[in-house]
C-alpha cells in the first residue's frame, strides 16, 4: 500500500485544485485495476485555509477508512504552501515530496527527496487543467517509487474525472499525459 497527500487551499466557489488533483489521481489509480480512497479531514478548511487530501492506493481491497497519519509522497499544489520539510513533519523518512513551482531553490540539511515542476505553465491559468496536470504528474513520480504497484504510463489514459465537465474527455487525458511527461523528462 502507498499513501499520497495532496496539499492546497480550500476554494470558495470553485474547486480545490488539491482535492481535485487527488480525485483524478484516485480515478487513474481505479483506471489501472488498483483500489483508491480519496479522503479529506471531517471538516474542511474554511476558504482560502491550507487543507489537503489523502489517496491510499493498494492492489488489494481496501477497508480501513482512518485518515492515514504518515505518507509515502506529498505533493504541494500551491508554491505558496511549499515548507521543507513538508507541514506536519508526516512524511516517511523514505518519502518524496512533488512540489508545483518552478524551482525550489537551496534545500536545507536532511531534506526529503524533492521535485519540483512547473505545471501552472501546462494549465494556461485553468485551474480544473492545472488539477489534471498535477494528477498525471503524481502518477509518474509514484511510478517510480512504487514498482510493487505495477504502474503503467496506460493508468492516466482511461480515468474519468469528477468535476472535470469544463474539459473534453480528450483535453483531460492529454493534460494528464503532459504532467506527466513533464516529470518523466526531470527525472
């Protein structure tokens, strides 16, 4: 089993570019034959607050429905939000963080495994896009880090998106392609 969290503001009267990431990357995930829970806190934060989403991925059933504590990648979809280490201190030691900005700068001592993307400039400012893009860009750096989980590229092709209805089926796989191919060529 592998735990990602999705880090974000809470939107106001749109959707949460964290949630909604971390719900395309549960439908990859569900796409590829794995079994996927999206969660979040009980109560959300209130607009504009940091908040975030929690995907378990298993090849097996999972039943457990506990708010994982400690994750294997955290991926920050606001740079704003960007603290090394990660808020929380709940990575595991061996744990990555995906980060969307354009560079992270000096890291400091003893800190995790860190990549950092751009895919504000595959979104063109869309922010159901920029979800997409970080999606297809956490499944390829999960891909690396969890080969036990059989993660195929084809994963991103077939899922289907909840609040994705401004996007073509079409616009939506290529979006994800690209956040993903984007990490791919950093790695």
């Amino acid at each position: 089993m592998r735990i990602v969290c999705f880090h974000g503001r809470r939107a106001l009267r749109e959707e949460s570019i964290f949630l909604l990431a971390a719900q395309l990357f549960g439908a990859c995930a569900n796409a590829a034959g794995l079994s996927c829970q999206v969660r979040t806190l009980m109560w959300p934060a209130a607009p504009g607050s940091p908040d975030r989403a929690i995907a378990r991925l298993s090849r097996d059933e999972l039943m457990n429905r506990a708010i994982p504590r400690h994750y294997d990648l955290e991926v920050v979809c606001d740079p704003l939000l960007a603290v090394i280490p990660p808020m929380g201190n709940a990575l595991l030691p061996e744990g990555r963080l995906l980060v969307n900005a354009p560079s992270l700068g000096t890291l400091p001592p003893g800190a995790p495994e860190v990549t950092a993307a751009d895919f504000s400039r595959i979104s063109g400012g869309d922010d159901v896009a920029l979800a997409c893009a970080i999606a297809g860009g956490t499944w390829a750096v999960l891909r690396t880090m969890a080969p036990e989980l059989g993660l195929a590229a084809e994963g991103i092709l077939s899922a289907e998106g909840a609040g994705t209805d401004s996007l073509t089926a079409e616009r939506r796989q290529s979006l994800l392609q690209e956040g993903y191919a984007l990490i791919r060529k950093i790695q």
